[in-house]
C-alpha cells in the first residue's frame, strides 16, 4: 500500500505539472499568434499555428476534466505541440530560426512524464531537426521565410522569451519544488528508517537482556543440584538459551540488524561451548570453513541451536573426557539451489553405533536436532565415511516467523 501510494502521488504531480505547463503554452501562442499577424506584419501559416494550436489544447485540456486519463492528453498536446513547432520553424528561418528552442521542450517534457516517452519524443526530433536542416540545400528547399525582415529582431527575442518562460519560470520553478518536496520526503523516510533501526536494535538489546536473565536462573539452579541427570539438563538448556541469546546481540551490535554474518557467531558459539564443557586447558581443537554468509534472524536462531546440539554431543559424548579431539564446522551454499545451504558438522571422537537415531534414542540432544533440520525445511544425513558423529544438513533460508520447535 505505500509502495501504491507513492506512485498515485507521482502522478498527480506529474499531472499538475503537465497541466500547468499545457495552459501556459496555450495562452501564450494565442497572444503570440495576435503579436505576429497584428504588430508583426506575419499574415502566412505562422500566426494561424499558433493560434490554432492554442485552440486545440486548450480543448484537449478541457476534456481532460471529463474522462482524467491523463496519458492520452499528454501524448495529443506533445504531437500537436511538436507539429506547430516544427512548422513555425520551417516557416521562419529553418535552422536559424529562434524558435526550434521550443521543439526540445517536447523532448524534455517526454522525459518529466516517463523515460520511455522521452526516449520516443527524443529520436522523433532529431529526425525532424535533420528535416530542418534539410532546407538549407536550395534542391532540398520546399519552404520560405514568412517573417518580414523588419520583424524579426522582434519575432527572435519573442521566440527566446517563450522558450526561457517555459523552460524557467514554469517547468524550472516546478520542478524545483518537486525536487524539494522529495527531498523533505526523503529526509523524513530516513528518519523513520533510522528510528525504527534503532527500536529493533532495542528490542534485540532487551530479547538479549531477557535470555541472559533466564540463563543466570538456571545457572543459579543448576548450583543447588550438585550432580545428576537434573543438572545436565539445566547445564543444556542454559547453552540453548545463551546460543539464542548470541544471536541477538551480535544483530544489536552491528549496522545489518536484519541478518548476521554467520562465521563469527559459529566462532564465538563453538568456543564458549568448548570452554563451558571441556574447561580452559582443552584440548579440543575447533576448525571452521565459512565463507561471508549472512543469515535472517529466522534462519540463524533454529540453525544456532542445531549446531549448539551437535556440538555438545560431541563434547559430551564423542571426545572422551581430557583426549584430543576435532570438531569441524563447514557452512556453504548449495550450488545448485541458491536458496539452499549444506552445513557438514562432526567430530573425531568415539561416535556411536549406525542402529541408534532420534527415533529410538531417548536421548534429546539428538531429538532436537532433527526437528530443527525439519524446521530448517531440511534434510540430514549420516556421514558414516568419517571417525565419530558426522552429519550433512541440507536447509533452506527460512523467510518467516520461527515455528515452535516440536
């Protein structure tokens, strides 16, 4: 609806500006017309253009108040605009006529009302100039100059005052305020841009500020549980909470508040993990091939969680205890479908056998992790050709509101 009312405002300005333009032209080739056949001494063709010019736009003019579509006007005054142009300079010195300024008006006004009939307007009146030209070769030359010698210092000036009136006062002056109306509307969209930059930068401030608060709770829970499966789980869902979180204040910290780059939250995700896990002095060491992704904020919360269950699976279960360990990390797009990504996510470690998967595992890390590749509108797979847990997600960037994960 914006993008619709904008467009309807163009128009009418465009309108406004064409009329404004057409009744000037009008009354002034009427007076113009009076000057030449009574004080100019012109009885021939001249006079009677421009006067029956007058009359006929000013009755195309009129009937734009009936039927208000304003394209077939627009094109009726330009032709027999660029008629009487062409014809009062052909009768009034050709080439060296003062008034062919007037015929790139018509050109000009074509391109004020849309590029295409600016373009059309444009190479019709380079075709009809070199017509002009034409006249000069005396075998060429079909027509004569009907102003009197006496008259045309007089019939000159008045010409190049009709051409700078037109061009200046009215589509000058128009213009001029168009440009500056657009300007202040260009100055209050930024405004509103930058204002509603800054509210959606506050609401993933405070989103953040929320995730950090649940995640200082459960860890403050998780202190009064010494061991046990109870703690392992609120120990799990404050990682969740905080990978969450991350995605959140990396969009508050940037200028993109509407996607983030995705190979430093996977950095800085894998090694708090790494450190929560497995301590300071690990021995774990986390490789990462991403190229400059940026993901929506839809894409990079569910695809952060997924990697957040694969990796405390394989820091919990897949390098054993204080061993070395790898874990990689690749993300690229699918070159096939660019729309579509591939992560490769694994690690070197232990593994587990081919029989177990989400179905049967009781285990909710790996639950998790194939509802949020079906959230992802993914698919995975098992990469059995590697040491340890290996996976291959194929997903798609997701352009809506994230769904519960079930």
């Amino acid at each position: 609806m914006p993008g619709f009312t904008i467009d309807k405002e163009r128009l009418q300005d465009k309108t406004k500006l064409f009329l404004r333009v057409n009744y000037t032209t009008s009354i002034i080739s009427f007076l113009f017309g009076v000057l030449c056949y009574f004080f100019l001494n012109i009885t021939q063709i001249i006079p009677f253009v421009f006067i029956g010019f007058s009359i006929l736009n000013s009755i195309n003019l009129l009937y734009f108040r009936s039927h208000k579509v304003i394209l077939p006007t627009f094109n009726f005054s330009s032709i027999i605009g660029l008629i009487a142009a062409v014809v009062i300079t052909l009768y009034s010195g050709g080439i060296f006529s003062p008034f062919i300024f007037m015929i790139p008006l018509i050109a000009f006004g074509g391109f004020i009302y849309s590029t295409r009939y600016g373009r059309i307007y444009l190479n019709i009146i380079i075709l009809l100039i070199l017509l002009i030209f034409t006249q000069t070769i005396p075998e060429l030359r079909i027509t004569e100059n009907y102003v009197p010698e006496a008259s045309r210092p007089i019939f000159s000036l008045v010409s190049i005052l009709f051409s700078v009136f037109i061009l200046g006062n009215t589509l000058g002056k128009t213009l001029l305020k168009t440009y500056n109306a657009m300007y202040s509307s260009k100055k209050a969209l930024y405004l509103q841009v930058h204002e509603k930059e800054n509210l959606l930068k506050e609401v993933h401030h405070r989103v953040k500020n929320n995730l950090q608060t649940v995640s200082s709770l459960l860890s403050l829970q998780s202190r009064n549980i010494e061991t046990g499966p109870m703690k392992g789980l609120l120990k799990g869902t404050q990682n969740r909470v905080i990978a969450m979180a991350m995605v959140h204040e990396m969009l508050y910290m940037r200028n993109d508040i509407s996607h983030i780059e995705y190979k430093s939250y996977v950095q800085e995700l894998g090694e708090y993990l790494i450190r929560s896990i497995k301590g300071n002095d690990n021995h774990v060491d986390l490789k990462i091939n991403i190229p400059d992704i940026k993901l929506g904020i839809d894409t990079a919360i569910p695809l952060g969680l997924l990697i957040n269950e694969a990796l405390t699976n394989a820091l919990k279960y897949g390098i054993e205890g204080d061993k070395e360990g790898i874990i990689s990390i690749k993300l690229q797009q699918d070159t096939n479908e660019k729309s579509c990504y591939i992560l490769e996510i694994g690690d070197n470690g232990i593994g587990f056998p081919e029989t177990i998967n989400y179905k049967t595992t009781k285990s909710l890390g790996l639950k998790l992790i194939h509802n949020l590749t079906r959230q992802l509108k993914g698919t995975i797979t098992r990469d059995m050709s590697k040491k340890g847990t290996n996976y291959i997600i194929k997903f798609q960037e997701i352009k809506q509101q994230l769904s519960p994960v079930a």
